[in-house]
C-alpha cells in the first residue's frame, strides 16, 4: 500500500493530503529506473575488468603457459640455428675447399620470404609478436635446411667424384725435368721482351729444345688445337673439367686434335718457338672458373720441397718474359 502524504498549506493554513499527478509518478519511475541503471552499469564495468571470473583465471592461466612454452620453443630455435650455422661454416670452409667447390653464397643461405603480407593472418592479437618471430623462425631455418641439404647432396656427388677429381688436377710439370733447361719466366707481372713494358704474366715459361715433349699435366678433353704466326702460336687447350682448364702454347708440333680425350703425362706436342717468342720454350698456364692462377702451385709430383721453395724465391724477382 502506498505510503500517505501530507504537508502544510502556507496559504489556507491548513493540513492537506499531497495528491501525486500521473505525470510526476511517472518522472519519479523513469528517474529511479535511471538511477538504477547507471548503477548495474558500473558495477558491471567495475567487475568486467576488475574482477576476474573462475572460468577467466583459467584461461589466463593456459594463455601464461603458452607464453612460457613459446619462449622455450624459441630458445630452442635459437640453439638449433646455431647448429646450422655450425654446419653452414664446415660445409663452406671444410667440405667444399677439399672437394675444390665454391662455397655457397649468403644471399642463397638466408634467402628471404616474399609477400609483405605472408605473416599479416597472425596480427592483431595480443600475443602477436611472440607467434609471429616464432613462426619467421621456423620459416628460415626450414629454408637453411633445405638448402643445406641440397648442399650436402652436392657434396656427396663431389666425393663420389673424388678420384676423377684427383686424376683432372693440373699436378705435374709439362715439361720433363730431363729435358727442362730452365726456367725462363714466371707467373706475375713481368717485363715485355718486345714493347718493354711491365705486363701481367699469365703463366710460366719453361726452356727447353724444340721437339721436347710435352705432357698433358691433367686428365681432360682437348678444347683448342690452334696454329696461328703471331700471339700464342700453335696452341693446345685442355679442359680438366671440375673449373680446371691448361694452356700450352708456341708448340712446334701438335700431336692431339680438338674433341680428343687425354690423361695425365700423355704427349700431347712439342716445345717449339712459333708466335711472338723470343726463344724456344713452352708458355704453360693453369686456370680455375676461366681466371689464371699460378702453375708454381701445382707441380706437386714433381718436386722437393726445397726445390718448391727456390722456385717462389726465383719467381719474387723482377724478370722478362720470352713471349
């Protein structure tokens, strides 16, 4: 029942019973509806982010230990791309110099990923930036491994070859000991007999008679068999095959032809003195990938140590080339 009211007429001096309009009831509802509402409202806001739930302590439990099992699996990761950073440097630096093969370059080993937006399905969560490294992890380690792995293909192919290897290296002298005179020029940069001026030196210039035999100091396949009056003269080209290639050049006689397949210590001409020469002698050459290096390094089979080291200090002084 509701509650009677009363209060003093000022005017009439008298007591009156107060008399509620419809209008003002409803004003007095709607306000406390208001009241109420502002309220719940803030309680409800003050326990949404205030006070956790059960069910809510429990998720946040599993999404700490996800957190802590990510961070394991990174340091894990990490640990494991040393390892393959550990096999990377063997494979470049062990593996591939015994087997005569280029290392493989950094730009192949750590390739990157295309497409900016190959990660963008993993953004916008809390934990974004956690899942996302784990994943760019386990994407380049996946890419280092496949290329490791088809390196060590490689690799095994080469030792395969190893013997073919073995047997293609330029490893003795063109020219017989017995017959060299001596050693007219060596590798570097040399004094020009005919413009006398200071030039590089592609090869080495070995003295002897013409008719002296000359070898082939590798196995491989005759590339160039050329007569010519100026320049190298009659010259031979071997291919070795594994980068290696020789040249033999101002031969008086020719004894192979282009196509031919040949094996270490076969003859394959004879010193001679055609093309700009000065004398009779051999001019030899030994390149790899197509550049000269110096045939000094690779008569292995056929002298002493100590010859080896008269023949550096001999090729350290400034001398003249006889072509």
């Amino acid at each position: 029942m509701a509650k009677i009211r009363y209060h003093f007429n000022t005017k009439s001096l008298k007591i009156e019973r107060v008399q509620t309009t419809l209008k003002q009831k409803v004003v007095r509802i709607l306000s406390v509806s208001a009241t109420s509402l502002v309220f719940a409202t803030a309680i409800l806001v003050l326990a949404y982010n205030f006070i956790e739930s059960p069910k809510e302590r429990m998720l946040q439990r599993e999404i700490d230990q996800y957190e802590l099992q990510f961070k394991i699996l990174n340091d894990r990761l990490d640990q494991v791309q040393k390892v393959v950073t550990d096999l990377q440097d063997r494979d470049d630096n062990i593996y591939r110099v015994i087997f005569e093969s280029e290392p493989i370059p950094s730009s192949v080993r750590k390739a990157g990923f295309g497409g900016a937006d190959r990660y963008s399905k993993l953004e916008g969560f809390k934990n974004s930036e956690i899942i996302e490294n784990t994943t760019r992890k386990l994407d380049q380690l996946t890419s280092q491994l496949y290329v490791q792995s088809k390196s060590f293909d490689e690799v095994f192919a080469l030792a395969r070859r190893k013997e073919e290897l073995i047997a293609a290296i330029p490893a003795i002298q063109p020219v017989s000991n017995k017959d060299l005179r001596r050693i007219g020029s060596y590798f570097g940069y040399r004094t020009d007999p005919f413009y006398k001026v200071t030039k590089f030196h592609e090869g080495i210039d070995f003295t002897a008679q013409v008719g002296t035999d000359v070898y082939a100091t590798g196995d491989g396949v005759i590339t160039q068999v050329e007569r010519s009056y100026g320049g190298y003269g009659n010259c031979i080209t071997i291919n070795h095959g594994f980068g290696y290639s020789t040249v033999y050049a101002h031969l008086s006689r020719m004894g192979v032809r282009r196509g031919e397949k040949v094996k270490r210590g076969q003859v394959i001409g004879q010193v001679g003195n055609t093309g700009k020469s000065t004398s009779p002698h051999l001019h030899y050459e030994v390149r790899k990938g197509g550049k000269p290096v110096d045939p000094i390094n690779f008569f292995f089979n056929d002298i002493t140590p100590e010859e080896y080291r008269i023949m550096i200090e001999m090729s350290e002084q400034p001398s003249q080339t006889l072509d």
